[in-house]
C-alpha cells in the first residue's frame, strides 16, 4: 500500500502540526458528510465499490473486441476525458517500441487544435485498423469534436457506415448532448458520463476504463487498488496519508510556498503528473487562491530545472512520487577499461542508482530551503496506481475545502470558451466577437 512520509518537510512548518491536522479534519468531514460545496459531484467517492457492474462487463467485451478487430484504439477527448487514461496506460505500457502482447496501440486526438499533429496522426492510420473512443459528456466541445469529425469520416471511408459504427465508442451522458444524439442515430455503442462525476475525477468510470481495458492493463487490479485505498481512509478518520498530505500543503502555502512539484524517477509517471496536475489545478485554483502545480521529470530536468529548484525563489515545496522496485531491473557489468568511471558501480542494478541520484537530490533540495514529502509505492503496478490515484483525488477534496473553495466546479474555464467563439464568429457571439477585434 501507498506510504507518505512527510518527516523531511515538517520542520519548515511554521504552524502547530496537530491545529493543521485538526483543520483537515473539519474538512475531510464536509467531504464525508457530502455538507461542504460541489457535494452533488462526490459520486467518485464511493466509485470503486460502487460501480455499475452491468456497464463494468461491457466495457471489458468492448476492449475484447476492440483487441480483434483494431491496430490502434485512438481517444477523442480532453482534460479529464483522457488524461486519467493516458497516466494509467502510460504508466504500465512500454514507452518504447509497440506493444508485443496483442493489444492494439492507444493514440490520442482531440486534446488541442493542431492541423500538424491531426495530419500526422491521419497518416499513420495509413494500413492500420482502427476503431474511435470519443469521450464528451457534451458533444460540442472545440477540441475533440473536430477531431472526432475528420476521423470519423476517415474511418467510414476505409471501412464502410456501417462497419465504422461498429468500432466507434461513445462516452458521453447518459440521455442528452449532441454526442449522445449522433450515438443512438447511427448506432454506436454507449458508455456513460456519471452526472455525479467531474471530468478530472472521472478516471475509474468508463471515461478512462474502456482504453486502459482496450490497452490490457489489468483493470480489476486498478479498481481494487482504489478500493483498498479507499477503506484505508474511511476506516481512519483524521489519521491517514490523504489528511496529511493535505494539511502539510496547505500550512506551507500559508508560508509562501505557492508551488507545489510533483517529482517522479520513472519516465511512465510524466502523465501522471499531467493528471495531477489538472486535478489540483482546476480543483483549487479559483477565487484567488490555489497551489500552483508543476511538475518535473527527475534526473531528467535536473539538467534544465535544477538550478531554479536548488537556488531560485523560495516558493517551492516538492512531492516525490518514489517506486522502490522496478519490475525490470538492468544490471550493469564492468569493462576492460574503465574509460567512463563506472566500474565502481559493476554488479549493481540501475534501480540503485536511480534510489542514490532521489536521495541526494532530496537532501540537496532541503538544504536549499525546498519542503521534500515522498509517496513511496513498492512497485509501479495497477494495484498501486488505483491506489495512487484515489489517494489524490481523495486528498485534494479535502484540500480544496481547507482553502475555502469548491473543489468540483470551474467557472474560470467558461471565459477563454467564450472568447474564442466570439473570435470563431459562432452564431450568438456576434457583438462580442466586434467587441474582442477591437482590443486586440
């Protein structure tokens, strides 16, 4: 199970730990309580027990098929429609070459507007059979309904109407939205968006289910991963690692540590973090508040961000997301001549010098004035990443509320929508389009 050690970042607190811990609690009751704001959107709560079991097969028959019938499985979606995916399968997929098990490659589309990439995709679909996620609670966003439309059309041309609405999947509500509509016209099969569920804590619904299945990630493991984490933090009230996590944030944010890094040693957690950071991000950032979340990919971006975490504006803290064990071990051997100076380390695996390079970083980073707290999993599997990922939605439900917020809406993310509709000249928007064309 996932274990938090924040002993290294305590002593920067200015504030009494256990008054910080006690304020966590209030909050961890609202969340509990379901009394606290956005309480109509806690159904991820109780998600990983209290999932519908009917739709939980189907998803598995669709990626049964998806792996006959397809290449490549390419999600149509943005935000929380596919970032939560994109961590899991990232995670637990080779980075490296293409999948030797049988199961199709998953691409993605629809998480920005670039004509380059979409073509570039659109090429290497060239020869390859392909079936479409498209993932839209609404339909309309920009995004990934532009992308949906040109490559559903490409896969209706290569295989025909028919056949093309036997390899689209559509998730999206359950009974409205322009998605929805087009799905029960040409007969696409539905998985749903729970109205109780934003879209950043959407990854254990269908939303991020049906391409970690379609990708042969064990996703049995992954919901019990979460559901063990889960009775971990109900049967301990006020005392387990999500309420710590959360309080030590929030006091150093009290102390001007406005930026919070997530650091990871293994390259399959970047996007990890890109879904940690639009969870906390879009979760707490509002009303003027909020922890900046940023990320870095260590030893990696010791050699570009190094120097600013080590010595820049003190007003950082640092989380390390720790795997004690790689399921790959390398060991490395001598040479004749030792040309490079690594003879010292014959005999000795990778995974040990990787631990050493955390270590001396950590230190370095908390003699450089940087709060260190480390989540350490004992290897990166789909159990403790299920773990993972409710252990961080969990802790930033109560976060939020420690700050005086709505962790589950996100009024602020209207405002660029609005703006470019206008500049698009979408109908309605009219006399703010004249309006924006003058300022700029």
């Amino acid at each position: 199970m996932l274990k938090l050690d924040t002993s290294k970042a305590r002593p920067f607190l200015q504030a009494d730990w256990a008054e910080l811990k006690a304020e966590a609690s209030v909050a961890e009751k609202f969340l509990k309580d379901r009394t606290g704001a956005g309480n109509d959107f806690l159904g991820w709560i109780d998600l990983p027990e209290n999932y519908d079991k009917d739709e939980y097969a189907r998803i598995q028959a669709a990626a049964r098929k998806i792996k006959e019938d397809s290449d490549v499985l390419v999600v149509v979606g943005i935000g929380g429609s596919y970032l939560g995916a994109r961590a899991v399968i990232e995670a637990l997929r080779p980075l490296v070459g293409p999948a030797k098990d049988g199961y199709p490659e998953i691409w993605f589309a629809g998480n920005q507007i670039s004509s380059t990439y979409l073509n570039n995709l659109i090429r290497a679909l060239e020869g390859r059979r392909f079936s479409i996620n498209v993932i839209s609670k609404s339909g309309t966003t920009t995004e990934p309904a532009i992308a949906f439309r040109v490559l559903k059309k490409l896969l209706e041309d290569k295989v025909g109407k028919e056949e093309a609405a036997r390899r689209i999947y559509a998730t999206t509500d359950k009974a409205r939205g322009a998605l929805k509509k087009l799905a029960d016209k040409e007969g696409y099969e539905c998985f749903v968006v729970p109205d109780d569920i934003g879209g950043r804590y959407s990854v254990l619904t269908a939303v991020g289910l049906l391409p970690i299945a379609a990708a042969g990630i064990d996703v049995d493991a992954l919901m019990q991963g979460a559901a063990d984490m889960r009775r971990l933090i109900l049967d301990n009230p006020g005392n387990h690692p999500a309420i710590e996590y959360a309080a030590l944030r929030n006091g150093l944010l009290r102390q001007g540590k406005q930026v919070e890094i997530l650091a990871n040693y293994e390259p399959g957690l970047h996007f990890v973090s890109e879904w940690w950071k639009q969870l906390y991000g879009e979760s707490e950032g509002k009303d003027g508040k909020g922890i900046f979340p940023a990320s870095v990919d260590l030893t990696t971006d010791l050699h570009s961000m190094g120097q600013f975490i080590q010595d820049g504006n003190r007003i950082l803290m640092e989380t390390v997301i720790r795997i004690a064990h790689s399921s790959e071990p390398v060991v490395l051997g001598a040479e004749a001549e030792d040309l490079d100076g690594l003879n010292y380390l014959a005999g000795r695996d990778m995974d040990f010098v990787n631990e050493s390079a955390m270590r001396g970083t950590q230190l370095a980073h908390l003699d450089g004035g940087v709060p260190v707290s480390v989540i350490s999993l004992e290897t990166l599997n789909a159990h403790s990443l299920g773990a993972l990922l409710y252990f961080f939605e969990f802790a930033c439900g109560i976060s939020g509320y420690i700050l005086g917020v709505n962790p589950f809406d996100q009024p602020g993310v209207e405002s660029y929508k609005k703006n470019m509709f206008a500049l698009l000249g979408k109908p309605g928007f009219e006399a703010a389009g004249e309006e924006l064309r003058k300022r700029l």
